[in-house]
C-alpha cells in the first residue's frame, strides 16, 4: 500500500494498516524493542501498537520513523537527534509513541527529512519540528523545534 525509505531502514505498510520494518536498527528506527539489525520485513510493535488503529501513512526519516493512524494522530520512534521525533527532547523511542500535536484536526499527510518532519492536518495546516538549520521548519528562524509547532496561513502567501 506503501512504503517509505530511511538512511539504512525501510518501512512497508501492508492493505490491513500493519506496518514492517527491515534493514539498520541500531537507533531504534525499526521500533522492535531491540537495536538488532533485520534482514527480513518485521513486524513494527505489538497487537494494540497504535492504539488499536491501523496505520493509513507511513515516512522515514535518517534514522527514524513515523506513521498517521486511521484515527488521525501521528506516531513515531526511532532517534531523536534536534527533535526530530517532536516529543519535546532529543531522546530515542524504541516504540512507536504517540504525538502531541498542537492542534485538534487529524494529520492526513507526513513528510520526513533527516532530522525534521512535516505534518498536514485535515484543516490545511502544517505542523513542523525538528532540526531547524537552514529555515528548513518554515518558522523564519534556524531554531530547532522539539514539539510540533504549527505555520501561520500567511506563510504561504494567500494560496489556497
């Protein structure tokens, strides 16, 4: 249904919303409870692994990664260099952990970069966080951001 590649870890998302995780697991990118490197697709976490939803989206990042379940909320795992994980520090999460979004409106869209991600809710906003060198976040600013903080609908200038 689809699928998504890291720096050494790739993500598949299966039709029944079950997401399996191959390749480098030294940062906790696979979210498998161990740092073990997988040769085959594995299974990502457990019977209720996000919440009992499924997962509908799935992106990677360098070494982390992230999905939106079917109920709109965002999770990820993996390393958390800058934020990238948007949990409000730069730890690793060995399982997948839900996100805090600042905002109601389900996300239906993610994208990730090597240490930052973008989240499109149902509203049309956007959410960024992690690394933010470059003004890669959108925020005017190089400031890394640790939790999702959302765009102001002027930043893009009247486009709907």
């Amino acid at each position: 249904r689809m699928a998504a590649c890291g720096g050494s870890h790739s993500l598949c998302l299966t039709e029944n919303g079950e997401v399996f995780a191959w390749g480098k697991g030294d940062d906790a990118q696979l979210g498998l409870l161990s740092r073990e490197h997988k040769m085959l697709p594995a299974r990502v976490g457990g019977d209720e692994v996000f919440g009992g939803a499924c997962a509908v989206v799935v992106a990677a990042g360098f070494s982390y990664s992230c999905i939106i379940s079917s109920d709109g909320e965002v999770w990820t795992w993996g390393y958390g260099a800058s934020g990238c994980l948007g949990h409000g520090d730069a730890g690793a999460r060995h399982l997948p952990t839900r996100l805090g979004m600042p905002e109601r409106s389900p996300a239906v869209m993610v994208a990730c970069g090597r240490f930052h991600s973008v989240v499109v809710t149902a509203d049309g906003g956007v959410c960024t966080f992690g690394a933010g060198g470059d003004g890669r976040l959108g925020h005017g600013n190089e400031i890394d951001q640790l939790k999702p903080a959302r765009f102001d609908a002027d930043k893009f200038q009247g486009a709907h």
